[in-house]
C-alpha cells in the first residue's frame, strides 16, 4: 500500500538503499513507444549522486536494466520493469543508525510503524527509491513530448534565502543545466553554489525552492472535484523526500491581493481564449486552461548534519548522534529532475482520463 | 472519474447548485456507531452561507437527510447516503454567465473539458460541492474522536495582510466559534471582519490562509512513498475550490533555516519519544510522529467580484462581466469545516489502513 | 468498501429495502449524453418486482429520480445520482427474521461481519440493492449502443431440469420479452413457467441458468493480466445475488473436447479475420476477438421457501423458521436485466480503457 | 493497467517468455515476517515445467530471487520484488507464430489491441506470468497461515471425462502431491495420467477440472455487494490462463435441487453456529460463514496442438500451422498451485479489509 502513483499510467516503485537495486514497474504505457535505456538514462544521470562537488561524493552510476515491457526496441503495452543496482555499499557508516534515531529523518517513525526498519543506507527512505520515479516519468515525460508536444521543466529558484528571478514561461533547460546548483538565473547560481559549500564546511545544510512549470498542456485535463490537477501536483510533490509546501500560480503570495487585482481577465488571441495573466498557474477549477502551467515546491534544509544532534536510542533513552558518511549538503540540485518526473506522471495520467472521456461521447449525436 | 476520496474510508461527492441537491455517499464507515442527522448538521451549519454579516446572504438551511446505512440510529456498515436539497434558486441571477466565462473561475475550463456547462449557480464547480465533504467528514471526526480521542480544528491565520498569532498546540474550538471570521486570536478577528467588510462595500474581495490542526493522532499513521500523510493532506486540501497552497509544519519559511537549527531534536518524556520542538509539523517520512500535525492552506480571493472585467463570451469573443448576485466576499470562514473535514477523512482512511497492516502481522511469531 | 465497481465508468449503489430508498452514483459519465428518466426507467420495469404472476407480488413503482449529473436533458459529465424511493414497507413480515436467521440466506453471515443487520426485508441484501446497479447499467448500455453500436441482450436458458435452445448469435429481444420467464425458444417457455408456478405452490422455490451475450463488441478490449475481460464479467456476475457460477464460451463443457476439437481456426471472411466457430466465446487471451461473446451464469434456488426449516436464532440457539412474506418462487426472470446491466457496466469500463491506452500512442511515430 | 490485484495485500506482475525474466512486486505484505526464497521456491516447484513427464520438456529451474522488501530474514512492509530469470531461451522455436497466429491462443488479440507483440515464447501470454502471481501467492499463503491457521488446497478433479470423486473437507496436501497429476483420488490419478500421455502421443492435448479450498477461514470475510467473496475468488480463476468457468458450491448443479433441497440449514455445534450441508460452498451473501470454501474452475484443453490447423497470417490471408516446441498436454498439474496462490491472494485481502473495518470500531461505545 503507497507504493504506486497514477491510474491509467501507473507506477510502483521498489527497492531499498544497500539491497538488491531499486526500480518501478510501469503499468499502462502505450504499445510502439521506441524505448531503450537510452532514453531514461538522462535523466538518472541528473539525479545521480556524485555529479558535481555540491552533491554527495557517493559514487553509483545508477545504470538502468529494462527487464520486461519491450521488444525489438518498442513498448509491448505490458509492463515496463526498470531497474538499478545498488553498488557502493558502505553499511559500516550507518552503524550507529542501527541502534540511534537520526533527528527529523524517518528512522523513529519507521521502527514505530513497521516495527523493523533498514538502517543501512536509510533503506527505503533513502533519496534511491527516487530512482523508480525518475526512470517511470521519463517514460511519462517522452510520451508527453511526443503525443502532445507538452515541454516540462525545473530549475531551483531559491537556496536557503538566495532568490533567483526565473519566468516560467521563458526559461529553458539549456540554462538550468547550465550550472551545477540547476539555476537558470546566472545572476545568482554562483551565489548559491558558493553557501552550499559554505554550509557544507560549516557540517550544516541548506534547503530551497525548485518551480515547476509545464507548457503547451491542452485545455481541459484535470478530474475535479478531488482528482483536479493542481490536487494531484500537490501530492506528487509532497510525496518527494524533504519537501515541506507546495503552491500553485499565485500561492501563498496570491492572499495579499484582492479579487479584482487577482483575476486573470480573459481575452482573444490568435483564435484562441488566453489569458492576459496568469496567477491561475495554468489551471482553473481544477482544470488546465491551456496557460503554462507553474508552481513551487519547499524543500527543507537535509536533516543529517556534521554536527552532534540530540536525540534517542531505538531503546527510547536519550544519547547524541553526529552525522557521517556522505551526504548532500542541499538536495536542491538533485531534487530537479525527481519534480520534473512527478509532474509528467500526473499530467500523463490526467491526459489519458481526459481521452477516455472523450472516446464515450456518442460522437454523431452531438457535438461540444 | 475524479469524485471519490479515499482508499477504505470513501466518500463520493455528487450534485450541482441548482439541481436536486447535493450530497455524499460515504463507503467503508465501521459499523455500530451511533448515528443520526445531529452528528451531521453541526459541522454543515458552521458551512452555511448567510451564517454571519461577512458571508454570502444566500438563504439555505442545508438540512441533511440520511436516506441509507443507518438503523435504529446506528451504521450498518453499508454506503451512507446523505441528501442536502437545494433550496434559494435563483438562476436569472446567473443569467449572464450562461454566455460569458467569468474570470479566474471554472467556467471556460468545464465547457472546454466537458463541452457543457451546468451556468446556474456555477452547476459542479458551486461550493454547494463541498457539502458533500463536510458531512462525509464529520462522521469521520466522529469516528476519530471517539476510537482514538483524536481532535482536529482549523481557523483562520490570516487575511489578506491581516496576521492571527496562532498556537497550534493549544487554541480551542471555542475561541475559534468566538467570532464570525473564525480567528482564535481576538486581537485581530475585529479587523480581519472589517476588512471584509471593507473589500465588500468596494465590490471586491479577499483571501487568506487558514491553519488546519490533528491533535493525538498516534504514532505510524502515513503511507509510504505516495501516500505520505502530509502529501494526501495535501491532495486534500489543494482539492478545495480556492485554494492554492500548502504547507506542512515549518513550509516554506522552514527554507530559511539550516539543518542544524532545523531538526528537531528527540527527548524521552514521560517515558515516551518526543521531539523538543515541532518544525516537521508532526510528520516524519511521511508517518505522523505523534506531535501536533498542523498546517496552512493558502486561499485565493473570491474570483466573482462586483465591478467589471474583461473577459470572453462562450463564442471567444472579447466583452466585460460585472459580478451579480450574492456571494461571498471571503471564503475563509466558511472553509474552516471543509479544511476540518478533509483532515479528517484523510486521517482516518490512514488510521484503518495501519490498522490491516497490523492485523496481518503473525503476531506469535514475532514482537516489535 | 465493496460498494463501487468499474475504474473508468464506476457505479457505487447504496440503500436498503426499508429505508429512505436505494440508488446509485454513477460517476464517469462521458458529457452531453441525452439522458433522462426514461432512459432507464424501462430497464427497471423488467426488474421490478410484481410485472407477472411469477414474480413476488409486492407492488414497488420503482420509480427513478435523477438528481444530479445532467442539465437541460444532457450529462454534464459529474456524478449521476439515480434514486429510487421504498415504497412498500412491511416489516412486520419480517420480524420473525429480527430474531432467527434465514438458512442459506445472507442474515448470519452479516450479522457476524458487521454485528448489526437490518433485519426488515432483509436490509442491504435484498435484491433491491440491485436497483442501482440496472438504473447505472441502463446508461452504460445506452452510450454502448450509441457510440459502438453494441447489443447487449440476456435470456433465461434452464429453469431446474427444463433446458432451452438458444443461438447467442440470432435470438432477439422481442422474443425474450415475448413472455413471461424471458426465455426466448418458446417450445419451452411454458413448461418454465408452469414449473415455476408449480414449485411455488408447493412452498418451494427453483433456479436456473441465464444466457448473457454482447453482440458488435470491436476487437481488443479486456486487459490482461488481472483484467481479463471474462474475469471481469465473472466477478460482476458473480456479485448478483444468488449467482453460484459462471462460465465462458464452451464452459465446463469444452473439458470434453480435446485441443483439437476445440479451437476455433482462424479465417478471412469480408476482409476481416473471423474464427469458423466460436468456443471461446468471444474472448481470447482475456481480450475480445469480435464475435460475440456470451457467457452463462448460474443461479441457485431462491432460499426464502415457505416450508418449515432447522435453523437458529441470533442466540445461537436451534428453532425452526418457516418463509412468510411476498417472496419470488424464482430469480430468473428478474435477473435477466441484471445480468445485461452488469454486462453493459463491465465492457463499457474496458472500452473506455483501451481508449485511453490508443489514446496515448504518439501517432506519428509508429502505425500499427 | 491490469497487471495489479488486490487492494491491501496487492501484486503486480510484470515479464514476458524471453526477456529478462518474470516477477512480481508484492505492496502491502505486513513487516517483521521471516521471509527467505526458501518459502517462496516450493510452489515455484510444483508449478515449474519439465516436473514430470506429463508437462512440459522445457527445462526451467525458475530460481526466485528477492531483490527488495526484506532485511536480515523478514519483511519490511515495503514493496518486495521477486524475480526469476529466463533461461531456456529458444525463439526459433516461435519463429512460424511471427506471423502466423495461433487458433484459440492470444496472438491474434494482442496484436489487435496492441499493434505489437512478442511472438517468441508467447511473451506477456505465456505461462510463465504466472510465477509473480504464485511467488506472491506463496507470501499470502504463509501469512493465513500462520496469522489465521488457514489451510489452502488444490487438486484435480477432472481431467477430460475422467471424473475423481474428491471430499473438500478431508482431501490433503500429501495425497495431491502423491502422484504427478495432483489428484488425490488414487483410484482415477493413473487413468488421467494414462489419458494425458494418449493425447499428447496423438499430438493433441486436454483440459479438465481444478478443486479449490480454503478451510478454517473466520466468520465474516468478503465486501458485498461488488466485492462479495466469490466475485473475487471468481475473478481471480477467470484470469488464469486457459481457464474458462467457476462455480462456488453446488455451483451449476445447484440449480437441479428446489430451494427447500438446497438450503443449509443452520444448526449449533461445540458451541458456535454451524450448517449441516455446505451447498453454499462456505459463502453466504457474498461472506464466508465459517465452513469451508470451496470452488470448482473448468480448464480448456491447451490450444498449442502439434496438428495442422487452420489460420490466418499477420496480414489475414489464410494460411495453415502446426505447433511446434515444447508444450504441455495438459496445464492441470501445474495450475494447482496457481489455483491455491489466486486463493491466498484473494482471502489475504479480505481478511486484511476485514480488519480495518473492525479497527474502526470505537469499541467502548458498542458491543457486537
């Protein structure tokens, strides 16, 4: 139970840090897709550890398998089974986690709920289980591209409280990858690579703000009243590690206007119904409205940190715990691929929802 | 398609303003509980427009029938449908929307996506909707309370730019009750109710962010990877006609902080483990941790405001609407149940969904 | 839990005999569908009971109400809600049931899952419930023949020892309607019916078997592995009170026949691939192959009998207990929409689904 | 879409014949339960090929291996992923099925509904799907066990007319695995071995008949009224390959006995409410009732014969074909234990639903 997203295009990640891999099943990609390893790959590789000097220096190529789901390099329709190998074992730097709980991680809540827990590496709370959502939504993120054109995109946009100025309608990959913290903003990417190291040395951490944004979805994908689109983004991006909030177009920002200053007026454009702003976010009742859609997502600062923390052993007494081993100071940078996976798993899935609606409408009898 | 929530506490919304009512089936609900109207109408009451001078005058009684799942004033166990008739139609007051799209609100959205349009009172997209949800949620309130002596209440934080001092920990129903605006901070509720007051004699209108609180929810309660807690309290809550953001714990402004100061540590009190402070919000991993789970959920300005806007007719071309009728000048008070409802619809789904996993444990075999 | 069925088009019934009414929520229906009373009304007619002096005599109208879903005479594409008020309430009939248990009837075995039971006709379990499941197959068959131009037609083919001869590919609706056990090969409708009659008079009740067949149901839906369509209609007839088995095709009686015998080759007929006969009903690999698929089903003897029968009281204790009330002496002729409406529910669902999947093909790229 | 089963206690298989291999994803299985490939290889045995000389040649050691989901020897309550590699690769063998389609096996509908398929080995169609659902099975098994003292069994009854006369109640493990054919009637097992090698000499095969039982299973298992019992147990048999009719009880033959001749009556022994016949097949309204359960699932003969048979190409030109390669004669050995895992997997899931319902329950409030 929990361990799968999606309806029509359904996920189901497995697989625990310093077991035998970790990876996801993909049920219900379309048949005649052109897949091979190469095309999910990438974007492993951007959330791969070890890719710059303000990651964890752990070092995993996180090569993907296909094990099941294609033939002679096509998608069958059948389930996609993708998987990683985990590699750089290192179960002696998690010793002390056996027997003490790591403040603000999951170990306590994990040994409450379950009763038994794998320390070694986090087990399944550790940031590997992303993996199988990065592999399925590249698969999530071709499709989109293909069959609608859809381009997804994010970049961090704040670390701790250096504030890029980032437009979601104009940014482009190019420029997020430009850099290793994935700014776009060039202005203050340098400045934020600069405090993450300096947290780092420090044996400290930071956290930040990653947008989102999501261009050229048709209008009319979202389920309301409780599948409605922003919904749906809001729990993919809950359900990534460390992340605290979620907003949409406006957000919280949006509170300090007023009805008439917020309303985004529409108007005609080219042939088309547009808006001439756009604090929607893209979506309206739930529903995309044919605007680039964007939102933001808080990640807080990592919560294992150099420094001696107070906490309690797994016998409920209290003790101290200094983190080691090999963490990120910041999980921004790594984080950007992992939104951009759960955004093109919801919109996919709401895409096909829409498309079934639409394949009941007795066509002859009455058109929109 | 999109109007049930829940996995084994499910409740399926259903009706339109303007049409045979509104309502909910609620499926999974344990049977032998006592249950009547009474445990119903409160919760939708504290929902009813004309309740105070700063909602909509709209004259409702939102007298709730209960047509199946009960006897001799006890569940079943079986679906529980509960009936609210829609009483104050006015549909020439909405007249003019059955030709223009009113900005910032769904109505281009659901006659893209459905090609049909229920314009009378906002048909699906009427936050008569929400009733549903507040009846389904106040027999899971019920439910909680009394299985597990669980408390969950919501207020109002904020207005506009108006800020409440709010203590998760310890504001009670109470105070909240103590004021139309639903403010358990008496220092500011006169202004938040001013400035309502304000925002409508000008034709406008304003929003907010209100807290959402589960007082005494155990440990281990919380699906993951997707369904964390604080990810389908998300879900919840972003599914809220208006709302546009959330966080969880420390949210966004947690970003400001590092890992060090951030954690919270752990203690043993009173032979039990706790954390020193709270900035998780209650949740760890994805697990409730046994702290105060608390919350904001951002709320846009009511979108339907008295003075005129550009906008487009259904045929795309350019015209102004001015707003009509009577609406709210502020959904904030009226969103207090339906934030407190959601919550506990989530949280109880959670709790039953822990529960099936213990019970399947071969409890001779092995202890925790 | 247990009370919805379908993932793209999914009906949730609820009510019981003695209560407000019984009903149902359809929720995924395609928009802009005509739809009113009168499209399912009919459905319920041949279900109701007192429509021949075979069934039970108990007078129900049945009549349906629609109260959400549709505006101006067209779906809206949100939840349907189809009511059917109680009308003829004896529950006197019934009180000998409130404290003895009903052999081979449902009494016990709800008493002891859920501790509590209706007892007045039988509460959830009558055959009432199934109201809302015609009243939602009835729209599921409408969109199946407007928009697929699938015939969905079932027939009753054994009473007891009496056996019919029906061809799934030619007998017509106006022949199972032409009297009244529905069955369709008149050279023995009458001895049905007159044993029916007979069997009643004697205090007793009989079975039988009902044909169910879908005629123009287009090559390709079903969906391996879990979802077979043919595991799917035999859950859903299997769900039908007192159904006791199912089977496809050439059934328990291709058992006899060797691999040879039974396979169906493969030909050419108009440009199309055809097999030269049809064992496996329709369905191969668990997805439809473009003959008509029909199935069989089972139903055991109505278990209410007005005889004198060993049971025990809620007290454990053995008694006796003899039928009273106005019960049918047999199923079968009620059950015949049923076992269409379920029918109609189960391959709209797949139609819609294999929808979604074609849906998300990038065309382009690939041609079949 | 369609791989996945259950809703607590839910697998998902995924793996086609000659690709990387085959498996299953188990979510929701309880944590802390020893768990090693050893519990799981057993069943794998009894239903790999090349077992006796009356399956398949085909020389498959189908080894499990667990790659997640366990720590130190027991479960973690997080997904578990059992794979099993492909070894005895032979596409020459399927060299003709590239573009021929077999009669009455899947190809023709899978290339229909997917455009695509994996002909060598029959991919996704072939048997070996099977071993993710008895390796989850097998975890099932073991958790009824040793949770409830669930007894789960399987075995032939029939095997074309040769009929074996077989009591649910008494039958066991050590007389099914007596002889190579699982049928624990010693006086017809030689016959139907006898009768299996004729037709395989003639190069034809056979079908036949699977018991199923599940004894000691408590009071009060199955959701009605969609998710009764048998609906699942029956959905669960209708998807096993080949299979093609379920009956619970008396099922089909039921229908020859009037009401008063088929109900059980109820009566009091050692204390707890029993019946004294089990035509019900220990399922009452959808809801086990404490006696055994117990089914019956038809079988077609294997429809892979080494004849010349009429067919269709891949372009729908007649044609003709002739197996070839290594198939059973017979599937009944080897479906026993996919018949005893389908059984696990479903009565798993309900007693899990079961539980949470009754966690529900504010116990000092009510009493049963």
């Amino acid at each position: 139970m929990g361990n799968s997203f999606g309806q029509l295009f359904r996920i189901t990640t497995w697989g625990e840090s310093h077991g035998g891999g970790v990876g996801v099943v993909v049920d219900g990609c379309p048949p005649r897709l052109p897949l091979t390893e190469a095309d999910v790959q990438p974007d492993l590789d951007r959330r791969r550890p070890g890719q710059s000097r303000i990651t964890t220096p752990r070092k995993e190529s996180d090569t993907v398998q296909i094990l099941s789901g294609t033939f002679e390099g096509r998608t069958l329709g059948t389930p996609i089974l993708l998987w990683v190998k985990n590699e750089d074992f290192r179960p002696e730097a998690y010793s002390e986690m056996a027997s003490k709980f790591r403040p603000s991680h999951a170990d306590y809540t994990y040994q409450a709920k379950y009763g038994i827990r794998a320390w070694p590496g986090g087990g399944r709370t550790s940031a590997r289980e992303t993996i199988g959502r990065v592999a399925g939504g590249a698969i999530a993120r071709k499709i989109l591209r293909e069959r609608w054109g859809i381009e997804i995109l994010a970049c961090v946009v704040q670390v701790k409280d250096v504030h890029a100025t980032v437009d979601p309608e104009t940014f482009t990959s190019d420029k997020v990858e430009s850099n290793i913290v994935r700014c776009p903003d060039s202005s203050v990417a340098d400045r934020m690579i600069e405090l993450i190291e300096e947290v780092r040395s420090a044996g400290d951490t930071v956290g930040g703000v990653i947008l989102g944004v999501a261009r050229g979805v048709p209008v009319g994908w979202g389920e309301p009243v409780f599948d409605r689109l922003e919904a749906d983004l809001g729990k993919a991006m809950l359900s990534l590690p460390a992340s605290k909030g979620f907003e949409i177009g406006s957000g919280f920002a949006g509170v300090h206007l007023t009805g008439a200053e917020h309303n985004d007026p529409f108007r005609k454009l080219n042939g088309r119904i547009r808006t001439t702003s756009n604090r929607s976010g893209g979506i309206q009742g739930g529903i995309s409205n044919g605007e680039t859609i964007y939102f933001r997502v808080a990640f807080k600062p990592v919560a294992t940190v150099m420094q001696e923390q107070e906490t309690v052993d797994i016998h409920g007494e209290e003790t101290t715990l200094k983190g080691r081993g090999r963490h990120d100071p910041c999980v921004l940078p790594r984080a950007v691929p992992m939104v951009e996976a759960m955004t093109a798993l919801v919109l996919l899935d709401h895409g096909l929802r829409q498309a079934a609606r639409e394949a009941g409408i007795p066509a002859p009898v009455l058109s929109k």
